[in-house]
C-alpha cells in the first residue's frame, strides 16, 4: 500500500505487476542503464552504503548493496563514489544530526563530481518534516525512500538514471548551459505503511560465516518515548517455511550462526494464518543441519514466555545470551514508558532466565532522564542494575523524539541532572560488567572467530556463545571457524586466550 508522499512520475515501462518478479524486470533494466554509463565513463561504477543505527538497518543495507551489486555497482568503502546511500535511524536525535551533517560534506563533493548520485533512506525518511528538510536545504539528493519499500531500490535507481540522463542531454542540447527552467528531479518514494513481505531477493552479506534472518517487521508496542512503531510501521511475521528455507541456504553457503531479527521477536507469529510461537520457531531452526549457533534479538520483557525459557535451556544451539530492555527500574516511570512491566516482574523474569539457563550473559538498554524522573526513580534503576547483575549495558540520555507521547510530556529533567545521574549509572554498570564478565577465567569455551585484530594483526578476534569477546594468536584460516580457546586473563570487558588442541 504505497502512502501519499509517492511522487514518482514517470509511468512509462510495463514491468510485471506482482514483487519479486517486477523487481527482477528492474534489475535487468538497471543492470543495462549502469553498462551504459559504465562504459561512457570507461570504468566501473562504485556504491558505498552508510549505516546508522540497529541491526535491522544493518541487515536492510545488506539487501540494498545486495541489488547495487547485482545492477553492475562495485561496493567500495569510501563516500567518493558515483552512488552513496545513507540508510539512517532516527531512535534518537544526536543520529539525525549526524546524517545532515554528513549530507553536507557530501554536497561539497558532488559539486565537483555531478555525476555523483545520492540516496537516503530508512526510518529517519520515514518522518515527513525530515523529507521536507532535505528536499528544501539538500535539493542535491538524488533519491529518498523509507523502510517499507526498500525491495524496490533497482526500480528507483532505474528511475533516478533515466532523470539524469534527460538532464545530460538537455544540457548537451543547450551547448553545456544549463537549459531553462530545467531543475534536478529528486525522486521520492516513501511508503506510510505496508502489507507486503518480498521474498528472494539479492543479498550481500557482511560475513560468509554469519548473518541475520529477518523474522518480523514493524512493532506493536508503541512505548511512550519511541518513534519506532511510527516509522517501521505494525508488526509482520515472515511465514516460517521462508524463514527455514533462507536459513538453510545460508548453511549450504557455509553460514554456521544465524541472528534472528525482529523489534520484537518474542511476539513473533501472531498475525500468521496459522499461528506460531517464537519459541516454536527456535525448535524449527535447531533443525537446520550446519546451523551451529542461534542468535536473537530483540526481546521485550512483557512476552518473554516460560516456553521460550523452556526451549532456550534445552537448546544446544541457542546462544546463551539474552538482551533484555530494562529501559527503566522504576515501576512508576516504566507505567509512564508503557512498557507493561514492574520492577518486580522484570527482576522475577531474569531470576528464571537465570536458573534455567546457568552462565547466560544478561544485557541490556537503560534510559535516564525520561521525563519526571526523580533521584528516587533513579536509584530504583540502580537497584535492579545491581540485583540483576548485567554484563553490559547500553545506556542512553533519553531523547525527545517529535511524535511520541513523551515528547508532549511535562516535567522534563535537568540536563544537568540528567548528566549526573547517567555518569553514575554507567560506573555502576562498568564495575559490575567488569566483575560478572571474569566468570569464566582459565576455562576452555568455544569461540567463533570473526576476524583479524584491529590493533594487533597477530590476534585473532571472536565471540563466545554468551557474546564476550576473546582476543588469541591464530592466522586468518581460523575466521569462520568455531575453535577450543582456554582463556587465560579476563581485561574487563573482552579474553586474552590462546587456542588449544580439540574440539569441545
């Protein structure tokens, strides 16, 4: 269902009509327009995506570059490139900022190399006053699209190709002077919301080894301070015959961990013909022959089942880690973020997690500063902090995001306050990390190499299946690969190991 703000005008071609087939029409279509400008030019051309934000975003842009590969674009990593896109967030307002000021560097490039396109989308496009901006003090962007359309980037790119191509033209005809009141078109393709799950098209993963499995789309949770719902739109579960038909490509490809995503993959199935729970989804892709590791995220703590605990502690493959939003410990404050939850449910919950599953690793997101905080709210959010004992904690200055219920709230804290008390939850949370975090010193554990060390080309970098990272002597032949590691010194927050004989 395509929303108001579509303003693409040309309508000329008679592609099929149902996705992905009219997709794989534009692709080929794509693919002989960037030949053509490919062999004017005489050199390839060359894409780089920008991501900002969540791991959804992140596995979005591996589906973008997916289809700017299979259309003829070589990715590199730099931004002078002839396509830049920008798949941004707007959770909080610090990421638009950084996505307008980023805008402008590239508009001083692009004035030396017109040529050049670029493209922005994801959630931040998702807000209309945003689109507004761009369109009114960035007239250079060539393309924006949303979250819900982002299957149709090779049509859109196709579009924005035969724009430019007039434009040359045009120019050509007027002996390189622009010709009057001809304007650079910026195509715009933003979707309110969608139905629509598109199967099967092109992905360029980051890792060979790993890679994340989109299970649901959007959110039903509308907590009071999150935008997320607004731009990613109702909750939608893939059929999970898809979701085990991809994962068992990527085994065949030689993927052996699997991230299972979804902004709430806990109520994963509700909307299905027949439905399915998320942990009976798990039962099904521990059945994957090759799969060694299962991932997940994000779990909201209101729909953490006993089922889930149940199948989590049974599982040999299921990572054992859990990210679980506190956000807040106050039970007044969490009633006011609409988060369906008390302290002492959420405190009740990880206790069970807990014993259910010994030596998993807890993590999770805290906000302070929302708005009518008190210092007695506060230290309700450090009690649980340190009840719970997480291994780590991403904590965020609440931001007020224009649309969310809380944003309209009275009471809002003192920046100064806000500060104070957020450096004092961050050493609370620091030191408890760095004590919980040893619990497996001088122990052999199986670790998931990613990649060469930055810092040190001699270490080996990996994961262990609660997500700490280990840091070891070893060569590159190991990335991929799941490898015995005793380690020797926990540094706080990562190992210092070495690898030895076996297999666990």
């Amino acid at each position: 269902m395509e929303g108001s703000r579509t303003t693409i005008e040309e309508r000329d071609m008679t592609p099929p009509a149902m996705e992905p087939e009219r997709q794989q029409y534009f692709m080929e279509r794509a693919r002989l327009q960037v030949k053509e400008l490919s062999d004017r030019l005489g050199r390839p051309l060359t894409c780089c995506i920008n991501t900002f934000g969540c791991q959804m975003n992140a596995r979005d842009s591996e589906k973008l570059l997916g289809i700017l590969e299979t259309i003829g674009y070589r990715a590199v990593e730099s931004e002078e490139a002839d396509f830049v896109l920008y798949n941004t967030c707007t959770v909080r307002e610090n990421a638009n900022l950084r996505v307008y000021g980023r805008l402008g560097q590239l508009g001083a490039y692009k004035k030396k190399h017109p040529q050049m396109m670029i493209a922005l989308c994801g959630c931040m496009m998702q807000e209309k006053e945003v689109v507004d901006k761009i369109k009114k003090s960035y007239r250079y962007v060539d393309l924006i699209f949303g979250t819900h359309n982002i299957f149709k980037l090779a049509e859109l790119v196709s579009l924005c190709l035969d724009s430019r191509k007039k434009e040359d033209e045009s120019r050509k005809a007027a002996e390189g002077t622009p010709v009057k009141g001809h304007k650079h078109k910026m195509v715009i393709d933003v979707w309110e919301d969608t139905d629509q799950i598109v199967e099967d098209l092109p992905v360029e993963r980051k890792y060979p080894f790993k890679s994340g499995v989109n299970i649901m789309f959007g959110c039903n949770n509308f907590c009071s301070y999150c935008i997320v719902p607004y731009v990613r739109g109702r909750e939608r579960s893939r059929k999970p015959e898809e979701i085990i038909k991809e994962i068992r490509r990527l085994a065949s490809d030689g993927v052996v961990e699997v991230m299972l995503l979804g902004q709430n993959v806990n109520s994963y199935g509700k909307n299905l013909e027949t439905p399915m729970t998320f942990a009976g989804l798990l039962r099904e892709v521990e059945k994957v022959d090759g799969i060694r590791r299962i991932r997940f995220m994000t779990s909201h703590p209101k729909d953490l089942s006993d089922e889930l605990i149940e199948v989590m502690a049974g599982s040999g493959k299921i990572c054992r880690h859990l990210h679980l939003p506190l956000q807040s410990g106050s039970s007044r404050i969490l009633k006011e973020m609409n988060r369906h939850y008390t302290k002492e449910q959420f405190l009740d919950l990880a206790a069970r997690i807990k014993a259910a599953v010994p030596g998993i690793s807890l993590t999770t997101d805290i906000i302070v500063g929302f708005p009518g905080e008190t210092e007695e709210d506060f230290l309700e959010t450090l009690d649980v902090v340190r009840r719970v004992g997480f291994d780590s904690a991403f904590t965020f200055i609440y931001s007020k995001r224009t649309g969310t219920p809380a944003a309209a709230m009275e009471d809002q804290v003192p920046e100064d306050v806000v500060k104070e008390r957020f450096d004092r939850l961050l050493k609370e949370v620091q030191d408890i990390s760095a004590e919980v975090c040893c619990r497996d010193e001088h122990t052999v554990q199986e670790v998931l190499v990613e990649e060469v060390n930055d810092h040190s080309p001699e270490l080996m970098t990996g994961r262990l299946s609660n997500n700490t990272v280990v840091h070891f002597p070893g060569d590159v032949s190991l990335i991929g690969k799941l490898v015995p590691v005793y380690l020797e010194e926990s540094r706080g927050f990562y190992y210092m190991g070495k690898q030895v004989d076996g297999a666990l």
